[in-house]
C-alpha cells in the first residue's frame, strides 16, 4: 500500500476485536472513542448542519435528562 497514491502516514496496528489480528490504517488518526459526535462528525466531513441535526436527535446519554431516579428502590 505504501506504493499507492494518496495513502498517507500508512500504519499497522492491533485490532481492538479478538478476532481480528491487526489493522491497517492511514492518514490522520480517528479521534479517540471518548470524543463527541461533533468531533467525529468534523472528522468525517460531515457538514455543520448535519452534525448539529444528528446531534440532537441522537443525545449521548438520554438519561442524563431526567431530573428524578428511575430506580424502583431509590428513595
């Protein structure tokens, strides 16, 4: 691959699956998990209207919105 055009910073990592040895990966490393979907979504070339749109149909922690315990034993 490293003979391909427009294969930049061409590298081989472990894979984060078991059942998968290694990865290839090139150009600019993805963001790290822990990242927002707006970091990802820029990283992707995804427009500034579309992050924002998925962004708020699709809320990260959907609990974290409700003001009062769900839990059947919290007082």
């Amino acid at each position: 691959m490293t003979e391909c055009q427009n294969v930049g910073e061409l590298r081989m990592r472990w894979s984060p699956y078991r059942d998968t040895g290694h990865t290839v990966e090139w150009g600019d490393p993805t963001p790290e998990w822990w990242e927002d979907d707006t970091v990802f979504g820029r990283f992707y070339g995804y427009s500034e209207d579309a992050i924002a749109r998925f962004v708020r149909h699709h809320p990260r922690t959907p609990s974290s919105t409700v003001s009062e315990t769900c839990s059947p034993t919290a007082s």
